[in-house]
C-alpha cells in the first residue's frame, strides 16, 4: 500500500524534486565560488550569508510544492476514489503524508553532498570551521516543517485551504496599502513574530544558515 | 444474511432542499438489482450512503451484513464501486492504475485483470487523461471486477456511451456474475438497458422508493386495459388503477398495478366492453409509475376508486 | 435461434430461451449430444441475468429435453419422434391462437382467416 502511494507521489513530484534536489546541491557549491579569503575572517563570514536566506527559502518552496502535488489528483476527484479504498481516512492520510517525508530526503542529501563537497574542496581559514552537516540538518527540519505546515493546510478541502490562504493574502494586502499610505501601522509584524521568533513553530527557518562558521 | 443490501428510514438532507426521505431498500443477496430513477432522484446520493462517502442524517444502513458508516472499510473491502464520473487519478498509465488500485486489495486477481484489460484492447501505457469516455469505462470495470468483490455497485456505468461499449460493459459484468454470483446493484435512466440483465427493481423518485419488487412481477403485474365502456361498479377492483384515459374513439384506457391473470374473469363481469389487455415493456411501466407518483394518486389495490368515478 | 428473445413479452425470459430451445431440438436444428453454450456464454451473448441462463436450462432437463452433465456442461438429450412431434403440434397450436387473437383485434372474420391461411399454404406448396 505504501510503495503504492509512494509511487504516485514520485510521479507527480519528481519533476520539482529533481530541481529541488539540484538546487539543493548548487547552493553551498556556488556560496563557495571564488571565496575570497584574504580579507579576513568576517569577510568570509558575510559573504557566505548573503547566501544564508536561499537555504530556508528553497525548504519552504520544497515543502509547499511538494505538499501540493502529493494532493492535486484526489482533489480534483474531489476524493471519492481514496474514500471507496477499503483504507481508513486517517491512515490514506499518514501514508501520503509519510511517503511526501520520505521523496523530501532526496533534496536534503543534494544539500547534505553539496555542502560536503563545497567544504572539502574550500580552504578553510584558521578559526572557522565547517558546518555540513549541521546545515544539512538544519535544512531537513526546515523542509520537513514547511512540508507538514503546508500538508496540514492541503490535505483539507480545497476550501480550508483557500481560507488560509485568503486570510495570509488579506494581511498582506492591508500592509503593503498601509505602508502605500505613508502609514507606519505594521499588521505582520507581530505575526511575523508569533511564528519566527522562539518559541514560535517556524524559529528554525530563521538564524544563520552557514557553511562555515566561527 | 439475506440482503445485501439494506437500509431502514434512511434520511439524507444536504442543505434544506434535497431529501432522501425515510428510504428503505433491500437488495437480496445474488440479485441484479436495477436501480431505476429520472435524473436528480438521489440514486447518486444512496449509493454514496451505503459506501460510507456520506453521513446520513438518521436511519440505518447494511452492507454485505455490516453497519455503514460504523464499519465501511469492511464493506468497502467486498465491494467494486463504479463510480458516475471518473474518480481514478487521471495522471497515471493503465497499468499504473492497476498497479496502484491493487495494492489496497488482497483478493486481486492479477492474471484476470491482464487479460480482460487485453480483451478490451486497453494498453497500458496509455494515460488516463487521454482516454475516451468508454475507455474509461473499461478500466473502471475491470478494477471493479478484478477486486473479486462480493457486491458490485455501478452507477449510471454506461450513460453516455456508445451502444458497443455498453454492451462490452454489461458482458464483462455478467460473465464475472455467472462465475462468481455476486450481487449487482445498478443504478441507471437508461431502463431498457436493464430490462434483460436485472431481477429487481427499485424505482426512486425525488428522493423517495416508489416501488422495490422482482422484475418479473414489476412487468407483468403493470398492464394497459382498453375497455369500450367503463363497468358499474368498480369499487372492489382488486388491482389498482394508476391512470385512466379517455381515447377519442369512446373507448377508455386504464393503466393498472397489481394486475394477475385471474383478475381477468372480474374485469368481463364488470363490463362487457373489454377490447384488450396490453402489456408494458419496462419503460412504459416506469413511465405510468413515476407519473402516478407525482400526480400523488397512488392507492392501495383494492382500494374504491369513488373518487375518479364520476 | 436467440434473436427473437423479447424482454418486453409477459412471457418471462427464461421461459422464451427454454422455448427457442425446444423449438430448435424438435425441428432437429439441434442434434441429441449436442452442447449447447454454457451459462456463461448464454447470459453473455442474450445479455440476460446468469440465473435467467440457468433457470432456461433446468426447464429444460426437467422436460428432458437437455442433461446436465456434472462439470462437462449442457448437452442435448435424445428425444422420441413422438415426443418431437407434440412439441410441433404444441407450436402450431400456439402460432395458430396468437394468429387468430390478432384477427379478432382487427376485426378479421374466421372465414376470412381461413381462406387467407388456404391462400398462403397453397402458394407455398406450389413454390
């Protein structure tokens, strides 16, 4: 049953894991390009920041695309067909759910291998030190936590999921008139707040995603 | 257990305007049974019920002898669903959709399903999306069928299509019936598609059962009387009269239920006038039915008929 | 011989099949140890209920005019001259009460009817 949900899964996200999982592998490679250490230590430090907001940035488009696609065709037959399986509601869930985990490792082992080879291939300067896999890490609990998020929203109807969706959409629309205003009125930023800021869920997207570090 | 299929006051509300009104169904079990009804009755509603994909509002509901909704992966389990509009997931090839179906049913019978699929000249790396109406069809059939299941439940399975695919539909069904003696409960509009294949009928109109009977005595118990000259006296009727008619000629015709050989000889002590019995093929009889029902006008048999004769 | 299966008849299904069938062995179109189609193919090719199928065949081997042979299928019996002749007669009766019903619906004198039956039967013989 699992292979079964698996597979479906596969097919219709493999395109945008295959990308992901490319990207994944480019990014520590590129963030590494022509590191120029002569300047220091804090040099260093900054320009493998500038790269620091791609890591957060593709595990949330990963976890959203992929929890979309894990949930396109049943939608569209709005659901009748996992219903007439003789499978529990719950159960049809957790294995999507489960098999959406599982096809999100293949990103993080192209960050993982990207960001092994980057280090080996860099002179480290003294005093910094490598950081593979922790940043590996870091993005596999980033991914795996958008992925959940975003499963959790699409996995109900198509109308829970625009509910959610519509109120994000209203809040920014009132900020970016608000500020078009002249106002200095900020709705997201104790949102923001709430979420990114510990102990809110999505910490973890925020902070400093290194390569290498003091 | 004797019914397949079973329901008890069986009550559906979606919003305030449609009602399944206190539907009581029983589908023996081996039967074909035809699910008759005008479009907008509610059969896609019933059937949606009885496999768990709605809630009821009140009433009970047995499938294969197990309590639905309490226990519907059970029944779902037995039962091969052809649903009105495709529900399979249209991104996948042939063969993936057999691959995927599978795997939720272990009575699957992998080397039938190949070769009916071959049968139908289905191949398999053909995508979902691009097939026809009747391709679909098809592989609906075979996976429903390939499942082994105890009860097949089709609804509206060949509306649209073709008269040759219709057929080909129809044979796979009945060949898997004669090997397996499952039950079939099929929904339809189509009433002379049934005519031949079912041994029950049910006839649901908005909402409620008209009439659930054998086949046999659904056709031959509805008969059209042409009488010169209406009897006396018809207040002990012993079949019910659906419809009377007034044909230019002076003569009458009376569209009744409940009608057995015997009542013959009452019929020509009443009149003398009796021209003819007719016999109604299963649409007309449908038709007489539902119009009956609507006008509100139905009486038991044997009920005085005082009201209409004037 | 199933093309004449009429689902709209009073006459039920099975009762019509049993018919054609007994209609086909007394003329000899069928011949004793014949098979006839399994219920499998008969419910299939009449497009009929399988039970409809099996129902045709019992009446049938009850008139014995077929035997079910345990997992070999159905097969037609030998039947008596005599036995095949009834069965004609039992026909013609039948074709004769239809034709005369429809005669009287028409409002067709037995004379009539009669003299059209001489007028038929003549013209075949003299083909």
């Amino acid at each position: 049953m699992f292979r079964a949900i698996l597979f479906t899964q596969w097919k219709w996200g493999r395109l945008l894991l295959l990308m992901a999982t490319l990207a994944g592998f480019a990014i520590p490679l590129l963030s590494v390009q022509g590191l120029n250490t002569t300047y220091g230590n804090f040099y260093v430090v900054m320009s493998l920041q500038a790269f620091g907001i791609a890591y957060p940035l593709l595990a949330a488009s990963a976890g959203l695309l992929l929890s979309l696609s894990a949930w396109t065709s049943d939608h569209r037959g709005r659901h009748v067909y996992a219903l007439s399986l003789p499978v529990a509601r719950w159960r049809y869930v957790l294995l999507r759910y489960q098999a959406g985990l599982l096809l999100l490792l293949l990103p993080i082992l192209g960050i993982w291998l990207g960001a092994i080879l980057a280090t080996r291939f860099t002179h480290i300067p003294a005093g910094l030190h490598p950081y593979a896999a922790a940043l590996a890490l870091r993005f596999a609990l980033s991914a795996a936590l958008a992925y959940t998020a975003f499963f959790a929203i699409s996995s109900g109807t198509p109308k829970t999921a625009g509910i959610v969706l519509g109120i994000a959409a209203t809040l920014v629309a009132i900020q970016v008139l608000a500020s078009a205003a002249g106002s200095d009125f900020n709705l997201l930023r104790p949102v923001f707040d709430r979420l990114f800021v510990w102990p809110g869920p999505f910490e973890i997207f925020t902070g400093r995603w290194m390569l290498l570090d003091v | 257990m004797s019914n397949a299929i079973e329901t008890k006051d069986l009550t559906y509300r979606a919003g305030k305007s449609f009602l399944l009104d206190h539907l009581n169904l029983r589908v023996p079990v081996g039967a074909i049974y035809g699910f008759l009804g005008p479009n907008g009755a509610g059969k896609t509603t019933t059937i949606r019920l009885l496999l768990g994909l709605l809630k009821p509002e009140s009433g009970a509901i047995a499938v294969l002898g197990q309590p639905v909704p309490s226990r519907v992966r059970e029944v779902l389990a037995g039962t091969g669903y052809v649903p009105e509009r495709p529900h399979l997931h249209l991104s996948l090839t042939v063969e993936e959709s057999v691959r995927f179906h599978r795997a939720f049913y272990p009575t699957w019978d992998h080397a039938w399903a190949a070769e009916q699929l071959r049968r139908f000249g289905l191949a398999p790396d053909r995508l979902l999306r691009q097939l026809s109406k009747g391709e679909m069809g098809k592989v609906m059939i075979t996976l429903a069928l390939a499942q082994r299941p105890e009860l097949l439940v089709l609804d509206e399975p060949t509306d649209g299509l073709d008269p040759v695919v219709r057929r080909e539909l129809l044979t796979a069904m009945l060949e898997y019936v004669s090997d397996r003696g499952a039950t079939v409960f099929i929904s339809s509009h189509l009433v002379h598609e049934l005519e031949r294949v079912c041994d029950w009928v049910g006839v649901l109109d908005r909402g409620g059962l008209v009439s659930e009977m054998p086949m046999q005595d659904f056709k031959n118990g509805i008969k059209r009387l042409v009488l010169a000259a209406p009897p006396e006296r018809m207040d002990q009727a012993p079949f019910q009269v659906l419809a009377r008619e007034m044909l230019e000629s002076g003569n009458e015709v009376w569209v009744v239920r409940g009608w057995r050989p015997e009542m013959l000889s009452w019929v020509q002590q009443q009149t003398r006038g009796l021209r003819e019995v007719q016999d109604l093929d299963l649409e007309e009889a449908f038709v007489e039915l539902l119009r009956t029902a609507r006008s509100g006008s139905t009486r038991d048999p044997g009920r005085p008929l005082a009201t209409v004769m004037v | 011989m199933f093309d004449q299966i009429d689902p709209r008849s009073s006459t039920p299904l099975y009762a019509q099949i049993a018919e054609r069938l007994r209609v086909a062995i007394a003329s000899g179109e069928l011949k004793p140890g014949q098979p006839l189609p399994s219920v499998r193919q008969l419910a299939a090719r009449l497009r009929v209920n399988p039970a409809t199928a099996v129902q045709a065949y019992r009446d049938l081997e009850n008139d014995g005019f077929v035997e079910l042979r345990q997992g070999a299928g159905t097969f037609v019996r030998e039947v008596s001259a005599d036995r095949r002749a009834e069965e004609r007669r039992s026909q013609a009766r039948q074709l004769v009460r239809s034709m005369v019903a429809a005669a009287g619906k028409l409002g067709v004198s037995p004379k009539e009817l009669r003299a059209a039956l001489d007028h038929e039967m003549g013209a075949r013989t003299h083909e």
